[in-house]
C-alpha cells in the first residue's frame, strides 16, 4: 500500500489492511495468552532475537500491534510499546535508561501523577529526577551532571498549559547524549514532538486516543533517530551487557532490526519482568478511538476555543488559561509547535477562591465531574482537591495549580449547550 501520511488516514489504515485468514477488515481481538511455534529453530529464533514475532502476550500480541504500528506512525517514529497505563509508560520510558544512582531532568509543568510517580516512586527506586522551571531551557542544562540519562517534558502539559520548549531542551540534549521524552498526551495530531527533535514520545492511550472513557492505557513510540550507541559513557544501559537478557548490548542486538535499540530493550526486558501489558481488548478499544481522533480533536479544540473566549468575557472569572490567549513567548511556542488547534483543555481561576470553585463544580448538570480528559464528553474537575491533592501547596503552584482552579476538557457536545451549563454553574458559585 501506498505510504501515507497524513494523519486520517494513518488513523485508519496503518499497519493493517485484512486478515489474511478470513478476510476480516476489523482488526481481530486476538484474546490469547501465547503462540504456537512453527518448530524449535522458529522458537530459538524469536528468544534470540535473531526474528520478531509472537511468544507470549505479555511482551506482545497482534491485537495490540497494530495499535502501536498506527501510533507510531502518526507521531512520525519507527517503533512503539504499548502498556496497561500512562503511567505505566511514563516510568518504563524512563527506568530503560536509568537506574540506581541516575538522575533525570523534568519539566516543573506536568501531570500531578506524574510528579508523584517521579518525586516519589522513582526516587524511592534510587532515580533522582531535578525538577526544573521550563520557561528557560537552559535550566535543563544547569541540572545536568555526568549521571543524567534524560529530559523530560510535557508538550502540552496540564494544568498549566504553556507550552514546553520542546527543539529547544532537544538540542542542548543531543550535545550531551541526552534524550527527551515527551508526554504528548494532551496535544495528539495538533503537535508532534518527534518533528522537533524528542527522541520519544509517551501518551495515556486512556485520553484522546481512546476518547470515549472506557479503557485504561499508555503508549512509548521510539523517533530511531537518537544515536545511542555515540555515547556509550552517558548511555550504559544500553551500549553494556544486559545480564537480565543474556549479556545483549542492544546497541549491537537490533543492527540487523533497524533503530530500535530502546523500545527493544523496553519490551524484552522492563515489559517482560514487570508485567505492564496492554490487554488486547483495550487495544481494540484504543484503534477503535483512533480510528476517529482526527474528527474529534478538531471538534474539542474549536468548543474548547470558543469556551476559553468566553471565560474571557465573564465577570465571575478571574483569570482564563488556554494557549489561543497567550502573549510573549509563551504565545510564540505555541505558534511553533502546535498545528490545527490549540488544544481542548482549559483552565480558569474562579472569583470567591476555592469555596467557589468547589461549587462551581458541584453545579454543573451536563459537564461530567470526572478525573480524566480526552474524553468525547465535556469533563471538569478541581485539581487542587484531586489530582494535585498530593502535591503540597508549593508544588501544586509550580505546577500552575491555584486553589481556585477549575479545568475544563472539552468535549464534542454542541458549543451552546456547553457553554450553557458553564454560565449556570458561575452563577450558582456565586450565590
């Protein structure tokens, strides 16, 4: 088939066309636990590396690859792992190149679990991860040392919303040895990291790729375009025998496989050990929302746009946060590195604080009260009682997380039913 690229029909047609079987054109749940092998040599083959293929669904499963064969070419990569979450994701992404002693450099503006996965989980694990303001890429280059293995960054990073610099910490990166992941979860088609320099590139399949609420999933997709093997001090894990899969130097392993060095070692070793599989049933579901992501993203950004103006508008709201408003360099990064939308998340400060916030919530009748975004429905939440709640005061503000915060993920409902569920709840927060 033809080489397309543009993301429709990517969401639709990559890496599948019909079973050759029976003809299928859904892609098939293949709700196995393992594969029989063709004989001995095929199964030496496939342990050894020396082929790719099918051995148990805990390292892969056909189901589930083609959901990574699309994801991966949509963020414009060579290869994906798929997990049982985002945040399962978000740790392999970084535990398959750093270990005890190591350290990362992230981005302030994240995810509030995912800060907590960092701070927390992986300094417990002996991971250091230094957090750093990313409005100066060169605060990632200050908190680098001779044990940093990564960067770290969100493109769109919620709640705060500015947009991280993502060619700008690449560069300082590459110099080094440095990779930068990128958690691309929030800006799915309108961004792609991977054009600007990331090396790779996480989401939670759970949001805008599922879209509909019902799965739970994450995704790492591999640029290939990172030279590992140049930096054998400042990238060990991967240039030095791995005595956790018979003494391989992934570097020298996938030569004959292609760039695939990291996403590799991710499955064979972190995905084997630790057990975080996708279900091939969740990755039906997630190609299902795939098939649809172009329409709906397009959608959400253009409501979300609309509400964000609105918001601007309103007596009862003190501060509107959405890139389309931004000014100054903020403004000038989201012209760099979002295309077709700004987006469909939105955050705005509420006046009474948070007493107010916390009812403008509770009033809402159409705008579901749920901790997720991405989905096709109209979400809010309070993240400074929820999924900041376990950041102290000063995190949740580095963060960009204020007492009065309320976000918004806007969904694809008609733009005058959603707005007229917001203004009742305003006036509501007021009374």
């Amino acid at each position: 088939m033809t080489n397309y690229n543009k993301p429709e029909t990517i969401t639709l047609h990559s890496g599948w066309r019909s079973d050759p079987t029976t003809g299928s054109v859904a892609v098939p749940i293949h709700q196995t636990t393992s594969y029989q092998f063709n004989d001995t040599q095929h199964a030496s083959n496939l342990f050894s590396l020396t082929e790719l293929g099918n051995i148990y669904t805990r390292i892969m499963n056909p189901t589930t690859d083609v959901l990574e064969k699309r994801l991966a070419q949509l963020e414009g990569g060579v290869a994906a792992l798929a997990t049982a979450s985002g945040q399962t994701a978000s740790a392999i992404a970084v535990q398959n190149i750093a270990k005890v002693g190591d350290n990362i450099v992230c981005s302030t503006d994240i995810y509030g679990g995912t800060w907590n996965l960092f701070a927390n989980t992986l300094k417990d694990q002996g991971i250091e991860v230094r957090f750093v303001d990313p409005s100066d890429p060169n605060n990632f280059l200050e908190a680098t040392n001779e044990k940093t293995r990564a960067y770290y960054g969100e493109t769109l990073p919620n709640p705060k919303l500015n947009i991280f610099p993502i060619k700008e910490v690449a560069d300082i990166g590459r110099k080094l040895g440095i990779p930068l992941i990128i958690d691309n979860t929030a800006s799915p088609i309108i961004s792609r990291p991977i054009d600007h320099g990331a090396t790779i590139v996480v989401h939670s399949t759970t949001k805008y790729i599922g879209g509909h609420g019902t799965s739970i999933g994450g995704i790492i997709i591999d640029s290939g375009q990172f030279d590992w093997e140049s930096f054998k001090e400042r990238q060990p894990l991967l240039n030095n025998p791995d005595p956790s899969y018979h003494g391989a130097i992934w570097t020298e392993a996938v030569k004959p496989l292609g760039p695939i060095a990291y996403i590799l070692k991710a499955r064979v070793t972190l995905l084997r050990d630790i057990g975080g599989a996708m279900s091939p049933f969740n990755a039906f579901q997630f190609i299902q929302g795939l098939e649809t992501l172009p329409l709906r993203i397009k959608e959400q950004c253009k409501n979300a746009k609309l509400v964000a103006e609105h918001l601007s508008l309103s007596k009862a709201v003190t501060k509107v946060i959405y890139p389309s408003l931004f000014a100054g360099e903020n403004k000038n990064r989201v012209n760099k590195y979002l295309n077709n939308g700004y987006g469909a998340l939105v955050g705005f400060e509420i006046e009474g604080g948070i007493d107010a916030g916390k009812k403008f919530i509770d009033s809402l009748e159409l705008l579901y009260h749920v901790a997720n975004i991405g989905d096709s429905r109209s979400l809010a939440i309070h993240p400074a009682s929820t999924t900041h709640s376990q950041l102290n005061s000063k995190d949740q503000l580095k963060a960009g997380v204020t007492p009065s915060y309320v976000r918004l993920s806007i969904g694809i409902e008609h733009i005058e039913d959603i707005i007229s569920d917001i203004d009742q709840a305003l006036t509501k927060s007021k009374s």
